[in-house]
C-alpha cells in the first residue's frame, strides 16, 4: 500500500530527514511512503518550478492509495493551507485519508489566545475584533476539514493529555500508520484512535 505524507514538515531545515524518517516508519509496516520532497526538481527552469512541484504531488497522491497529513497548526492558528487543500484532493479522489495534529487545543482556543475585546453576543456567537464570527465546535481546525476526513470514515488524532508536541513529532503519525497497515491486514481501525 502506498501512502502519500502530506505535511508542512516539507519546510522544515532538516526536511529530508524527516521524510526519511516518516518513509521508514512507512516500510516498518509494510507501506511505501511518497513524500512530497521525493521528486527531483534539478535542472526544472525556475518559471516552471511552482508547476513542477503542483504536478508532482498531484501524481503522487493520485498513485497512492491512501493519505496520512499532518494538519498541524503552521505559521498561524491554523493548518498549512497546501496540506489543506491535499487532504481535499484526496478526500475528491476517495482515498482514505488519516489525519493529526500535534496540537491538542481546538481552532476557537488558538484564535482567541491573547485577543482582548471579543464580543459574546446573547445567542452565543463569538466576534473577533475584526466583526467576524469565530468558529466554535471545539474541532482541531475548520468544520470542513473534519467533517471530510469523518465523512471518509477516517481518522483525526490529536495528543491526549493536553500537551503540544513538536511539528515533527511522529508518535501519532505511527498510530495513522499501524491503522492503515491493520487495514490492508484485514483488521480495519479507522473509526477511531
């Protein structure tokens, strides 16, 4: 089974290495990894680079029979908005797709951290203080990234006990792998952790 490793982990310093890493804990259990940073892109003219890469990953998740994305928050309050859009590929393309994020606090704690002057109005609804609503279902990032990963029968994992792990962490990437390894086994464990 061939999974595809969707993640901002692609802009970290060491991303090979993590890749590496991901791939091997992959093989440990008898998947093949494809990480985005696997194609070559030497010698691509650099007007054609951002449409190498798209056709790239776009032919990887296609190959692949499954997808494993880590929707971690990056550079904001939510996920990286290429794994994001990945992860709706996937879902279009009807591929099972396992979902973490190394951050246990939902979307509305993370947007509301360190705002002053939110308005709470009697029916509820929380307002920013840029006049929009703030989503407030307690979910790891925006309903319908949820809700498309619940609807495939899926997994969304997040670290118990309340403590944030590091971007690169890959104690639940493993848990989505074994998952999908007892899956192809005959043993399906994607309805829950």
């Amino acid at each position: 089974m061939r999974v595809y490793l969707a993640g901002p982990e692609v802009f970290l310093a060491d991303a090979v290495a993590v890749g590496a890493a991901k791939k091997d804990v992959c093989r440990r259990h008898g998947l093949e990894g494809l990480y985005p940073l696997d194609q070559s892109m030497e010698g691509v003219a650099p007007d054609r680079l951002t449409r190498a890469i798209f056709a790239a990953n776009v032919d990887a998740i296609r190959r692949a029979d499954a997808v494993i994305a880590n929707l971690s928050p990056f550079r904001g309050i939510g996920a990286d908005a290429g794994t994001v859009w990945e992860v709706g590929f996937a879902f279009g393309l009807g591929k099972p797709t396992l979902c973490y994020s190394n951050d246990p606090r939902p979307l509305f704690d993370r947007t509301v951290e360190g705002v002053d002057d939110l308005q709470t109005l009697a029916d509820g609804r929380v307002f920013h203080p840029d006049g929009m609503s703030i989503e407030n279902f307690g979910l790891a990032d925006n309903l319908m990234i949820e809700e498309a990963i619940a609807d495939s029968g899926s997994l969304f994992l997040k670290p118990e006990g309340g403590e944030a792990r590091d971007l690169a962490d890959l104690a639940l990437f493993e848990t989505c792998v074994r998952a999908l390894a007892e899956r192809r086994e005959g043993r399906p464990r994607l309805a829950s952790a």
